[in-house]
C-alpha cells in the first residue's frame, strides 16, 4: 500500500502534465465542432436537397465508424498518402474534431428544428433574407438551447481523448501507460488517470452550466 502511494505521488505531476495536452485536444476538436458544426446544421435544415444529403452523408461516416479507426485512417493513411506531417497530436485534434462536427451539428440541428418555424416567416414579412434571419434571429435562440447537449458533448470529446495515445500523443493515458509498464502499479496509476479524467469532465460540464445560466433568458424555451 505504501509503495503504491508512493508511486502516485512521484507519478502525479508527470500525468497532470499530460492534462495539459488532453485538455488542448479536447479544447481544439470542441472549436471544430463548433465552427463547421453550426454551418452543417443550418445546411440540413435550410439547404436545397442535394447539399443536405451531401452534410447527411458526412454525418453518417463520421458517426458510423468507430474513433480508433478514424485515427488510423487519417494519421497512417490519408495524412500520409497526401503527404502531410502533421505530429500525433494535431492529427488528435482533427479527427476528433470532425468527428465532432458530426455529433455537433445534431445537437444544433435539433435546437434549430425545436424552434418556433413561423419565425422565419415573420422575418420574411419584415423584408429580412433567410440567411439575415438565420443569423440574427434562429442562431442565438439556438446556440442557447444547444449548451446542455454541448455539455454532454464535452464530456464525450474528453473520454474519447484518451485514445489518441494509440498515435502516441503524451497525454494523460500516454503517460499513465508508461509508467504503469516500468512500476507494475497498474491498478493505482490506472485509478489516478481516472480520477483525473473524472476532475475535468466535472470542471468542464460545471462550466457550460454556469454558461448555461448566464445567456439564458427568463422565461424562455423552445416553445414559448
């Protein structure tokens, strides 16, 4: 037992280094999300046909196929066969985040479609374009609606992090792995990186909740 905490407690500042780069690749394949999920979303919802089935089609690769395989199609296949050297890391952040662009813009997609459809219209009446009231009036509304589901995405993004230390990114399983394998300490340093893993995602999700409260509007839902 004294030995197990021992080797915690010199193990513990190596893997909390390791947070730093899982909470970078958390952070950036989120950012993707957001930034290409919010167009697909408004695509599937809005857009003639074709570019609907061509974001449908998108979503469905990225959320049939499971993450491990995603990163070695991207890292060891594609990434190499257009000749990119991108480090392990970058390849974590971009296939992490496709991947939640898919998962992402269904979460805005059905925040959009639980809103009021007569909006639209209204603006219409008011000389607006579609894409002025798209912009002004259905993304803030739900942007706003969408942070619980974001939350839980959070999370997902987060655990789905730790396999990236397949590519050999340092993060927290990375190096908890390393150690593991020369101490022998599986069960302890095991039990560390999730109590690690478990302190960010409460941290994270306690956040957007704090988010939550700050943009919400009295009052307000989806259907009111």
């Amino acid at each position: 037992m004294y030995e197990s905490l021992l080797v915690i407690t010199d193990a513990l500042p190596y893997i909390l280094e390791g947070s730093l780069v899982t909470v970078g690749i958390v952070l950036g394949a989120m950012g993707i999300g957001l930034f290409f999920g919010v167009p697909v979303a408004v695509i599937q919802v809005y857009a003639p046909k074709a570019l609907r089935l061509v974001a449908g089609a998108y979503v469905w690769f990225f959320r049939g196929i499971p993450v491990l395989v995603l990163l070695f199609l991207f890292y060891f296949g594609l990434f190499s066969l257009l000749g990119f050297n991108i480090s392990a890391f970058f390849a974590a952040v971009i296939v992490l985040g496709l991947r939640g662009v898919a998962y992402q813009s269904q979460i805005f997609r059905g925040s959009i479609l639980s809103l009021p459809q007569g909006q639209i219209k209204a603006a219409r009446a008011l000389g607006m374009s579609d894409l002025k009231a798209i912009q002004s009036i259905i993304l803030p509304q739900a942007l706003r609606l969408s942070i619980p589901g974001w939350s839980n995405e959070y999370s997902i993004v987060l655990k789905d992090s730790a396999i990236a230390f397949v590519l050999g990114t340092s993060e927290i399983m990375s190096r908890t792995h390393f150690v593991a394998s020369r101490t022998y300490e599986h069960l302890p340093l095991y039990l560390t990186a999730g109590a690690v893993f478990f302190a960010l995602t409460t941290m994270g999700v306690r956040a957007l909740r704090i988010l939550e409260k700050r943009v919400s509007l009295p009052g307000y839902s989806a259907h009111s």
